[in-house]
C-alpha cells in the first residue's frame, strides 16, 4: 500500500485490524525532533499535535528507545489500536521512523492501516556533496537542501567552499541544523574515497533510469555512498532541484534500501506518491518526462549543456567534463 522512499526493508498491513487516524489533540513523546513533526503535522494537516510524556492514551505517537534493535539506525513502526509505536535503538533511528511515518501519513491522508514496518539502513554512510564555486546560495536554500536530505535518510553532509563564500559564523550555523536533522557536517578534504554521482549533468547525460540501475554496481563492502551536486555551473535553488530530484530518490533507494531497489519500473510505480512528499516541500522537480528523456533531447540537452560550459571555460573543460562522465 505504502510507496515508501527509500523503500524499507518490510511493510505489512492488514485492513481488518484498527489502525491509526491523525486527530487534532494527538500526543506524541517529547525528543528534540518532536517539536518539527509537530508542525508538519499543523502545515499538512491543520490539526494540532501536543508533546506530552503521558502517552498512554488513544492518539498517541509513541517513541520509545530499544537496545534489543541490533542497527544504529533502523527502527520499527507499528500502527495499531488508534496508536503508532515507533522504537528503535537510538534516537537517529527514532528521527528516521517519524520521516517515515510523514510519507504515510501525506499517502493516507492522515489514515493510517494496520501496519508493520521493519527497516534498517544498507550502507552506513549515505551522503550529499555541496559544491560551491560561481554561486552563492542562501542559508535558507542550504537549510532546506538539508531538510530534503533529511526525508531520504543521507546522514552526510560533505561541504565544499573553496571560495569561502560563506563565514564562520555562517558555517557553525549550518553544522548545529545538521545536527538537529541528524547529519554530519563534514568539511571537504576529510573524507576520501567517495563514490560520486554527478547530479549536476542534466538528464540528457544521466538519465533517472541511468541513476536507478547504478546500484548494481555497488557491493554490501562499500560502507561509503556519496553523491555530487557540482553547484558551479548550477545558478539558482530553482535549478539546483530540477537537476536534483527526483534522481536523489533513486540514489538514496541504492544507499538505504535492500540490494535490488530501486528498479527503473519500481521508481516509476512509486513515483506519484514520491511527487506528493516533494509537493509538500515545494520542490520544482523534474517531471518524469523530462527525467527520463527522449533521444532528442538527450541530444539537445546534450549540446546546450556543453555549450553553457564551454561558455565559461573553454574546450579544455568540456573534455574533463567529457572524461568524468566516462
């Protein structure tokens, strides 16, 4: 029933059994990310959700921790009896089951199954690269890339400002929101070995079906997963997330999900209600046409993106361009 990205590793529900309805006035346990669902819920939903510790009652979002869950990461969800019961080891995984119970709850629209789910993380890094070179984004524009890397589960933030386009002061700020979305802020340079996709190319040269079939060649050994978003050639926020999405999602599938997901026909089934979840974070995605283009306009999109390059930088360019794409 639930389209779940990145798909977890198991649903199951059963229509014949009580679930779980939004109600204004439900409860949810008091942890530091409580505080985010809440207004998600009041944004979506217009209904109001209080934090309190006695979550006993009917309505209530439970968040319990359980050391018997062996990830770090991974958690449990359970819909049941008018309460939701979300457990895992650590609180990370706590804040990845709310991220969850989100696309539900936006798929259901508030009304929610019987439902079990079981999920845990593939690899245990899964990051995002900002590259900033030409242009200058907004600490606003950075904080909600990072939002949206929160809902796909990427717990790595790596920052690249070689033209220190960015204070101090602006830097602390981004790494303590990190923080609160359970991601690491790590500076360019101290991580090495990183295996890049290149969403900066438009989708005349990485196509989203080119991106979901790219977990095949990833193996259980690789315990780092990054992917690029070269922003020098990329202008604006409105652009950065055309190029980005909805190919993240299929990355972040090949990141977290079980060894065969996502499929090219898979992402597809999953994708209208994979649009649902960017609409509620007004993301000016890609359609699916454009993102999985027509001979044409890979061709056309092909020229026009060289010739914006070589625009820049000259032939010498397009050739390492040329080059990584190989």
């Amino acid at each position: 029933m639930f389209n779940i990205i990145p798909q977890p590793v198991g649903i199951l529900t059963n229509s014949d059994k009580k679930g779980f309805t939004l109600h204004a006035g439900t409860t949810i346990s008091p942890y530091p990310f409580s505080q985010d669902f809440v207004v998600f819920v009041r944004k979506h939903f217009n209904k109001k959700v209080r934090i309190h510790e006695d979550t006993g009652e009917e309505k209530s979002i439970i968040l319990t921790l359980d050391d018997t869950i062996e990830n770090d990461e991974g958690y449990t969800i359970k819909c049941e009896n008018r309460r939701v019961y979300i457990t895992a080891k650590t609180e990370k995984g706590l804040f990845y089951g709310l991220e969850t119970l989100k696309q539900m709850l936006l798929q259901t629209d508030g009304k929610i199954p019987y439902t079990e789910i079981t999920d845990y993380p593939r690899f245990a890094r899964r990051g995002f690269t900002l590259t900033f070179g030409r242009y200058f984004y907004s600490l606003d524009d950075i904080k909600k890339i990072i939002d949206l890397m929160a809902i796909h589960k990427l717990n790595t933030l790596n920052w690249c400002d070689g033209n220190n386009h960015y204070t101090q002061e602006d830097t602390e700020k981004l790494v303590a929101y990190c923080q609160e979305k359970k991601i690491a802020f790590i500076k360019d340079g101290e991580n090495k070995n990183l295996s890049l996709y290149n969403l900066d190319f438009p989708y005349g040269w990485n196509t989203l079906k080119k991106v979901c079939n790219s977990g095949g060649n990833l193996t259980d050994e690789t315990q780092e997963i990054y992917m690029q978003m070269n922003t020098e050639y990329v202008p604006d926020m409105k652009r950065f997330e055309y190029l980005t999405f909805p190919r993240i999602g299929a990355i972040a599938e090949n990141a977290w999900a079980e060894s065969g997901y996502p499929s090219f026909t898979t992402f597809l089934y999953k994708s209208n209600d994979y649009y649902k979840t960017l609409d509620a974070y007004n993301v000016r995605y890609a359609p699916i046409k454009k993102a999985c283009p027509s001979f044409i306009y890979k061709k056309a999109s092909s020229v026009k993106y060289k010739c914006a390059v070589l625009g820049h930088e000259g032939p010498g360019t397009i050739r390492k361009i040329i080059k990584a794409k190989q």
